[in-house]
C-alpha cells in the first residue's frame, strides 16, 4: 500500500522533539496564544521574510481574515481560479464578496496575467491568486497588474510554504496572504491550523483583532472579531516542522524529478515548471486522456490517487446559479483529465519507480 501522504513517517522522525514541547505546553497550562505561537509567528516571518505572520485557526480562516483586513466586502469582485479547492471562493462570499472566475495556464494551472487582465471591472478590488499545487502563479506579473489598476492583492498560499519567486517567498508578494497547517499540506500541523502574513502594519493589527473576538485587550471590543487562534499545541507542531521545511520540499522536488524522469515520452503532461519560481509539489499531478485506466490500475497495486479538483467551483451546486454563462474551456479541460500521484517528503525512490512502473504498463498493454 502507497498512500497519498506518508504521515506516520514524518511523526517517528520528530516525535521526541513535539512530545517534549506538548508535554511542557500541558505542563505549563499556557494553551490559548502562549509562548509558541508567539515564537512560531516570528520564526514564520522570518522565513517568509514578511513583517507580519499571524497564526489563525485554519488556512480557510486565513484568508477570510486576509480580505476582511484588506476591507473587501459587498459589491467588490474578487478575480481567483475556479480550479481550487473551494475554501478559496468561500472567503470571498465571507466577506459579502463575488468571486469572479478567471481560467488557467494548462501548464501550471494557475490563472495568468492576461485572463485576470481581461476581467477586471470598475468592480474589481482585488485579486487572489492560488499557487496550487506548490507552484507559484505568476506572481510578479501579477503583482504589477494590481498596482496599475490599484487592486488589492491576496495570495492564497495554502497549498505553497516554501515555494519562492526570484528567492522571495510566497506570501510575501501580496498585500496579505494566507496558508494553512491542515496535516498533509507541506507544513501540516496536527489538526487544523492557518498563517496570515502581510507586510502592513496596519492590516496585521486588524486581523490580530479580528482572530480574537475584535480585540487587543482583554474585555475591550473594538470590533466583531472572531474565534480563530492558532491552537498553541499545534504551535508545537508548527515549530519543529518549520526547521525541517527545506528538507521536506527538497525531498517531495526530488521526487516529482524522477517521476517526470520516468514518465517522459508517455502520452501524459507531467508539471510544468516556468524556470522562474521554486514548485514544492504539494501535489505531484499529471493530464491524461486515459485518466480512468491509469487511476484503475494504480488502485488495483494499492497505490492511492487521487483527483483534484473534479468538479472547477463555477460548475459546484453552490456556484451554478451565479456562474450562468461562465465558460472556462482550458480549467475544464484539465479538470477532466488531471490526477495526482502519492507525494510526501518520505516517499521513498523504489515506491516511484514502483507507481510509474505500473503507469508505464498501462500504455504498453496498449
Ligand atoms: C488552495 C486552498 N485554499 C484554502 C484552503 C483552506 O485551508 P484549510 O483547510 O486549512 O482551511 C486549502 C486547504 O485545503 C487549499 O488547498
């Protein structure tokens, strides 16, 4: 059996380390805000080289936050990427927003300059463009596209801690950014868990009020704020895991290498990367005509795959209806084809020559 996420493996590597902070963490009883989210915000901003870094309840939460602080609300566009797990368009409708639809690179899958160009309206206020899968949109195109139509720039990062642009991290591009700790993305934590990071100080002193309860001290509200700190356990968590991150992303890079190694000159389009930013692969993901077949039999050697995203958000239930007449031929196309292959900073090399050998069999059985 090779899983999607190598979990377990990564635990027994740092166990002592994490069972020795929770142990003093309960010790100490400091479990809301304590010592080390308040370490991890500055080891995190140090090495996204951002001002701010802000721990929150969850990556969906990071970016509600992002917005809310940006003071993006009813009647504003926001442009993003239908091809993305739904949590990004979900903020936007948070804040009273519209998510306006742009389609992709079938490359990097991520929107482009020239589609967000061409939606952009006397209603547009920001865009918010995903680095999926860990590969950086065009961040610096993107970046500038804002400044000359004065747009609020927010990057959703949750799917790309560690991944750069000319040595700047993500995150650190935007007007504010958000990341998430869920367990599988590249830095998870043991539960749920989110990062906002900006480089304004006026804007991080909102969104540390706005994750708890509108507030800087205790019993004054200056605004409805929210529930949404990141739990001090999982700060534990995040703090060994953050001095490990390269190492975790040079492995999941070496292993997306000798996959796409051996996957060449088969009929399917391994990732693409621009030559430009650093891709950490927190998913390894692959088009091909022949999806159903190959996924079958990778399922039958117990090998996991996996879909994502099936279904591109202007085509969800929740979306339909507003997205009448939105057609994003080139996000659609990939959505039917695409599939992801296991990858984890422990996927071991016999476990990829093992999943492409299986792969490899299905075009030569013809
Ligand atoms: C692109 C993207 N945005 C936002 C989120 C939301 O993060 P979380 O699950 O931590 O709320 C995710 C997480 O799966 C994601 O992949």
């Amino acid at each position: 059996m090779i899983p999607m996420v190598n979990l377990q493996a990564q635990y027994t590597d740092i166990k002592d380390e994490i069972e020795r902070g929770m142990a003093e963490t309960i010790a100490a009883c400091s479990f809301i805000l304590g010592p080390n989210v308040q370490a991890f915000e500055k080891e995190a901003a140090d090495y996204l080289g951002v001002r701010h870094a802000i721990g929150c309840a969850s990556g969906t939460d990071a970016l509600h936050l992002a917005l809310l602080a940006e003071g993006i609300g009813p009647g504003d566009e926001v442009i993003t990427s239908a091809f993305t797990f739904i949590a990004t368009a979900e903020a936007i409708k948070y804040v009273g927003a519209t998510p306006v639809f742009v389609d992709i690179d079938p490359c990097t899958f991520n929107i482009t300059p020239e589609t967000i160009e061409n939606a952009i309206t006397p209603k547009t206020r920001a865009v918010m463009p995903v680095h999926l899968f860990g590969q950086p949109a065009d961040i610096i195109a993107i970046q500038a596209i804002c400044q000359r139509h004065g747009l609020k720039l927010i990057e959703d990062c949750a799917q790309s801690f560690g991944a750069s642009v000319d040595g700047i991290q993500t995150g650190a591009f935007g007007d504010a950014a958000g990341f998430s700790f869920f367990p599988s993305k590249n830095l998870g934590c043991f539960g749920d868990g989110g990062l906002v990071t900006t480089q304004c100080d006026v804007a991080a002193a909102k969104i540390r009020q706005y994750r708890n309860h509108g507030s800087d001290v205790r019993y004054y509200h200056d605004v409805i704020g929210y529930n949404s700190r990141l739990d001090e356990l999982q700060a534990v968590v995040l703090r060994a895991k953050l001095k490990r991150i390269d190492h975790y992303n040079a492995a999941r890079r070496h292993a997306a290498q000798r996959y796409s190694a051996q996957l060449a000159g088969l009929p399917l389009q391994t990732p693409h990367e621009d030559g430009v930013g650093v891709h950490v692969y927190h998913q390894y993901t692959v088009l091909c005509d022949r999806r159903d077949d190959v996924m079958s039999a990778l399922q039958a050697k117990q090998i996991a795959c996996a879909v994502y995203y099936p279904v591109p958000l202007h085509q969800q239930n929740v979306f339909k209806a507003e997205c009448v007449g939105v057609s994003l031929p080139v996000t659609e196309s990939v959505a039917a084809r695409c599939f992801s292959l296991p990858i984890c900073a422990n996927l071991a090399d016999d476990s990829v020559d093992t999943i492409t050998g299986v792969i490899r069999s299905v075009f030569d059985a013809g």
